[in-house]
C-alpha cells in the first residue's frame, strides 16, 4: 500500500458514496469508468454522485 493509499484510508470513511456514473442516453448506472455505456454503446456518460478531497474554504 503506498503513501497516497495510506492517507485516503485515513481521511475517507468506508461508507463514502464513492463516484457514480450515468449515461446520458439510455440511463443506465454505473459505478466503473468504461469507454463506453455497457447497456448501449454510448460514449455520453457523465459523473452523478461523487466526493470532493478538497478541504471547504
């Protein structure tokens, strides 16, 4: 495990959301980065949940 590891463990929760996928033609969810939808094809997929390391300012 790597130092950059170690910290993210530290500073993130087990139950953080993580990142969520949609595509924007059919729907479908996802929570893997692919090239393209695997329901459809489509290579529109945008973010719909995430989380933000920055510290609010």
């Amino acid at each position: 495990m790597g130092i950059v590891d170690t910290i993210r463990d530290m500073l993130v929760p087990d139950n953080e959301a993580g990142v969520a996928l949609e595509c924007t033609n059919c729907g479908a969810t996802f929570d893997e980065p692919y090239g393209e939808c695997p329901e459809c094809g489509s290579t529109e997929i945008k973010e719909i949940e995430g989380f933000d390391m920055r510290p609010d300012t």
